[in-house]
C-alpha cells in the first residue's frame, strides 16, 4: 500500500534557491503544495548566516516563508550547547555568530565547527586543536563535503572536521543532517510521524539517506550538488528522484497525497 504523506521537509540551498538565484519554478511549485494543506518545514544545513538573515534573503527573492518554517542545524548546535553548557571556541561564519549571542566564552571547553571559510587557515585551526587536545568535544554543525555556489561546487565544512579529528584523535559529534535527530525534531515539531513524512534535497547522502534511514520517505532533486548518478551511489536508494523541486512536488501531490 502507498505511503500517506501529511508533512513535508524541504532542504533549501541546492533545492528551491542558490544563493539569490531562485531555482526555476519553486516559487511556483510551493505555493501549490500549500493549497494541499500539507504540513511543512524548511530544514537546512546552511550555517553560513543567522536564521534571520536567510529568511531575509528568502523573501527578498520571492518566497512566501515564515521565519518560524526554518529549521536549522544552528537551531539545533544552539540547543546542545545550552543543554550541556557549553562555551565553544566558535569556528562559524561572522553572519551566524547572532545565532550563539550571551554565550560565555571565558572556559573554552568545546570546539564548535560550521561553514566558515574565512577562520579555516592555520592558525585558527591550530586553536582549535590545541583545545581538544585538552579533552574538550569537537561538535561539528554538519559534515556535508561540498555545497553549491553560483560559481560551482566548493568545500563544505566536513573536511575542516576530518582534519581535526586526524590530528586531535577525537571523533565529532554531528548535530545537522544527517543525523536522525535532527530530522525526527523537525518531524516532532510538526506534530507528524516519520512514516508520514517526506523530505526533499539535493544531498543524496545528507537530505535523502539520512531522512530515510529515519524512516521518511525521500526524495533527490536534480539540481543544487547534485551530480549525474548520485542516486546509484547509497542505500536505501530514494524513493523518487525528481528533475527539480516542481517536478517532486508533483509527483508528492499525485501519489503520495491522493
């Protein structure tokens, strides 16, 4: 029997937007996926700037998105920071460091470590290392090894987090796609199931494998970093890989809402 779809997880950078690109008919495609009454939520890995300021740069380039749909790997580093009061040595961009404002920064007992091109030289680095050495926690944003820029492809996060973890010797611990967690509070905060539940990206192993691996149903768009036969390379294989973000909420509302 098909599954039954009641809430969708949609990725944003890669999926519905580049930068201040809108990707072809996604503004469009949301707003008949609204008309269903379908729950959503917009979960993103981005860390390169505040909740705040991607939901600006969202409705300056013509999406109808309330600040409160954003979930963000931030959101969720924020909240095990708070909870195990920590004070990070922050390895973040300058535009999401509101997203950590009234943290007390005096006993560095953690490393904290997201998109942050401009900290990722030596001697930042070497900061860092020095701390963990100490037996402080490596808390990594997210792991994704490349995203999408206008430009092309560039290095994500993930390979400053393997540097630190070969030298120091500590393993990291994860808090964004595509741990389980994260994509079971999103569910969680929709008041929806897994199994009811689909997530859409262009991240065959962040976006999609992972909400699999948790139970969602998952869907690959063909745009974004994605490259030609992604799909071929995980398990579970997606559920649906759509040409774009239009096309995957076609296919959500014809079979999965019906």
């Amino acid at each position: 029997m098909a599954r039954r779809v009641a809430a969708v997880l949609i990725d944003l950078s890669g999926t519905i937007h580049i930068e201040d690109y809108v990707i072809p008919g996604s503004i469009e495609a949301l707003k008949r996926l609204r008309a269903t009454n379908v729950k959503i939520k917009f979960v993103t890995n981005t860390t390169k700037e505040s909740k705040r300021i991607l939901h600006e740069r969202l409705t300056s380039i013509g999406f109808s998105i309330d600040k409160e749909e954003i979930f963000t790997s931030l959101t969720a580093a924020r909240q095990l920071i708070d909870t195990r009061n920590l004070q990070p040595y922050m390895l973040i961009a300058d535009a999401a460091k509101e997203e950590f404002a009234h943290i007390a920064s005096g006993n560095q007992n953690a490393v904290l470590v997201g998109l942050a091109p401009e900290k990722f030289d030596y001697e930042h680095m070497t900061a860092a290392f020095r701390i963990l050495l100490d037996g402080a926690p490596l808390i990594a944003i997210h792991k994704a090894r490349y995203y999408k820029r206008k430009d092309g492809l560039a290095l994500g996060p993930g390979a400053f987090v393997a540097a630190l973890e070969y030298s120091s010797g500590c393993k990291a611990e994860a808090v964004g796609k595509p741990e389980a967690t994260f994509f079971q509070t999103a569910v969680d905060d929709l008041g929806c199931s897994a199994l009811e539940t689909v997530m859409i990206g262009d991240d065959v192993q962040d976006d999609v494998c992972g909400a699999m691996k948790a139970g969602l149903l998952g869907v690959l768009v063909k745009t974004g970093k994605y490259r030609p036969d992604d799909e071929s390379t995980v398990d579970p294989k997606p559920s649906y890989v759509a040409e774009d973000f239009a096309d995957a909420v076609n296919h959500i509302i014809d079979n999965w809402l019906k």
